[in-house]
C-alpha cells in the first residue's frame, strides 16, 4: 500500500474471498479510504500541526495468548480555523507487538464500531472527501486496511493482511493506525474484533456517542 494513494474504494470479490479466507464479499456501503501521513494528518485538525490526543486501550483477549495484545483507541480535537473545526478525530490501532502465540495461533482480521457516525474531510493524499483515513507514513504500523464498509449504523475495517502476535521466533505485528473523524464526542463502546478463527471478540475502545 503506497503511502502516495489518492483514496480508494475497495471492492472485494467473489474470488478474492474463496482464495483469502478472511475476506468475504461486502453486504454493505464501501466507504472511501485515503491514505496519509501523520504530519499533514495533524494540520487538518490544527494550524500548528499539532495535537495533543488521549488514549486509551482495550486488551483483546485471545485464548492461549501470552503477552499483551491491545486495542489503541486515540482522541483529539479540531480546532476553530481549520478543516476539521469542531470535530473529533478518532484513531485505532491492533497492536500484537508484545504477544507470543500459544499452540493455536489466532490473527486479528476486522475491527467492527457500532453507531460510527463518520464526517468526511479532505485528508491529506486524497483526490477528495473521503470518510476513512490510514496513516501509512510517519506513524506506526505495516498493516493498513483493505476495505471499510458501512451496514446500517456499524462500520467494518478489514486488515490488508492478518494482525498476527509473534511464533516460531517471528515478531507479532501492529496494524498502521486508521481512523476517521465525526462531530459526536468520544463515549466508552465495546468494539467486536473478528479472528481468523472464526471467533468474535468484545474489547473496550472509545468512539462517536450514538445519535438520539
């Protein structure tokens, strides 16, 4: 994924999904994914391109897992005079870097929101407004998305590749950070986090307060 992508929607197959197993085909509304870098990312929110953020995290509790594997979920707020003035920014991250995998090792491949009300921004990269950003320059992580899509009122992020915790002597992996901005303040949800086994988690992350 070239950190100079102009923004995509991505549409995944029939047959992509019969050779990728954690891909499946989208009942859903694609959204637009524009990749950024996280300096020109943070002048959209303020004009000195500065943010000041709050995290949190929520730990994903894999069965067998050894170590930490977390959800991050980043905040942080768009100042009067910019593009995003009165917006909040949201920023996620799978981090399995300080995870061992047990005998049956299990990878991350969606992240699900419920009531993710998203704004769409000219971000940085992009040909135009887009709803989803992925930071693929200047921040942490190898793994971006592949695809995001809305059903109803939740939003599915779907890895690029799995976000797998270490084996074998191999290092476990973070996804890049992604997120999106929306005018709803941050409120404690329960993100669902989908495994390459077929199990469905809940983990604690902070997101848009739903509408009334």
């Amino acid at each position: 994924m070239s950190a100079g992508a102009i923004g995509r929607i991505v549409a995944v197959s029939l047959l992509a999904t019969a050779s990728v197993p954690w891909l499946r085909p989208a009942l859903a509304e694609p959204l637009m994914i524009i990749d950024t870098k996280a300096p020109d990312l943070n002048c959209l929110f303020n004009q000195a391109c500065k943010i000041t953020v709050t995290d949190s995290v929520g730990a994903i509790p894999i069965a067998g897992l050894s170590g930490r594997a977390i959800l991050q979920s980043r905040t942080f707020y768009g100042i009067a005079g910019t593009p995003a003035a009165g917006l909040t920014g949201y920023l996620f991250r799978i981090d399995l870097t300080r995870a061992m995998a047990g005998p049956a090792k299990a990878c991350v491949t969606r992240l699900t929101l419920d009531h993710a009300a998203l704004s769409k921004l000219a971000y940085p990269g992009g040909a135009g407004p887009g709803e989803v950003f992925v930071v693929t320059a200047g921040g942490i992580g190898t793994v971006g998305l592949v695809s995001a899509d809305r059903h109803e009122r939740a939003v599915t992020f779907t890895f690029m590749a799995p976000v797998c915790p270490g084996a074998a002597g191999a290092a476990g992996a973070t996804s890049c950070f992604f997120g999106f901005a929306a005018a709803s303040a941050p409120q404690p949800v329960t993100a669902r986090i989908e495994l390459d086994n077929g199990q469905t988690l809940d983990v604690a992350a902070r997101a848009p307060a739903a509408a009334p």
